[in-house]
C-alpha cells in the first residue's frame, strides 16, 4: 500500500479501515496459523503475507495472557507474536507502535516464565520488554502492566518493600490513564505486601 502521499485523514482514514479489517479476520487466520505443526508456526508468519497482522497478534496476546493457557504454551503464544510483529507493515504501523506490541509480548514471556518458576527467565524477559518500550509510543498503560510484573519478580525474589515501591508505580500510571479499577488493585497489592 502506498499512503505516503495521501493528504493526513485519508491515510488515517485507510489504516483505521485496514486495521478494522486485520481484526475482523484475527480469530479466522490465528486459528489458521494455530493449526500448524507448531515448528511451523513462526515460519509461517514470516513467509505468508496473511499472517502479517495487527489483528493477529492482539489476538496471540490474549491468549498468551489467559490464565488458564499453560505457561510452555503462553511462552510459546509471546515469541508467536514477536514473530507476526516482525512482518507487520510499516506504513499501517509505525516502529514505535510495533516495539509497545513487543514489549507487551515479552511481557508475556515473563509471566509465563514466572507462572513456571523460572525467575531468572522471568527477569530476562522482562528485560527485554523494558528495552523494546524504551523505543516505543511512552505507552502507559503497556508500562503500568510491566511494572506490575516486575513487582511479582521482585516479590517472589522477597523483596517486598521494591515490588510495593513497583506497584505504587503502576498505580500511578493507571491513575493517569484513567484506569482507576486497575490502580485500586495495584493498590491494595501493595497494600497487601506491606502487611506481610
């Protein structure tokens, strides 16, 4: 697609559309993309222009993000989703959106990791998540959601008094994006860990 030269609300206009139309065929194609033998999978992604979807990964995320998926699965779900990242198109979605995307894969990747006490795996993920939001859009909500994983890190290290000092993080960044439930429970987490 070419929009560089279109006037600014009709390129907005046609990624908005093109956007509506990768989701309405997320659940279609990553149940596609699920269906192969899962050493085939990330291949896939790269190779078949289908797979190249914003729709797709929000779709992996959640998945990856579900508590009930596994955590071997969950992991795997993240680095799917680095992989369909890889390929998205850079006209619809800009570096800086695709590395927010990242970050909350590897974010992921770290829950998995700690749901499978695998702390140094957890706090390497993590890592990685905080190098990929440092070149992203400054998204806070992504943000808050790594800092409270970082506080689990750090709770399940015994360093209470850094996670509490994590989730008042959070709280506060949930609180600037309007997010009031999600701070009251970053809240009362560390409220909780306080008490210990």
């Amino acid at each position: 697609m070419a929009h560089e030269n279109l006037p600014l609300l009709e390129h907005l206009a046609r990624v908005q559309a093109e956007l509506a139309r990768e989701r309405a065929e997320a659940v279609r194609l990553s149940e596609e993309l699920l269906a192969l033998p899962a050493e085939q999978q990330a291949e896939a992604a790269r190779d078949d222009l289908r797979f190249r979807s914003w729709g797709i990964c929000e779709h992996l995320l959640l998945r990856s993000a579900n508590p009930q998926t596994a955590p071997a699965e969950a992991e795997r779900l993240a680095f799917l989703t680095l992989a369909v990242a890889a390929g998205l198109d850079e006209v619809l979605h800009t570096a800086a959106v695709v590395r927010d995307l990242e970050a909350a894969a590897w974010g992921c990747a770290s829950r998995a990791r700690l749901r499978a006490d695998d702390l140094d795996g957890a706090e390497q993920a993590l890592i990685e998540a905080a190098a990929h939001l440092a070149h992203g859009t400054g998204d806070l909500l992504v943000e808050a959601r790594l800092l409270e994983l970082e506080a689990m890190v750090r709770q399940q290290q015994g360093r209470l008094r850094n996670a509490a000092a994590l989730l008042r993080q959070a709280e506060a960044r949930y609180r600037e994006i309007g997010e009031s439930g999600l701070a009251d429970l970053a809240r009362s987490t560390r409220e909780g860990l306080l008490a210990l």
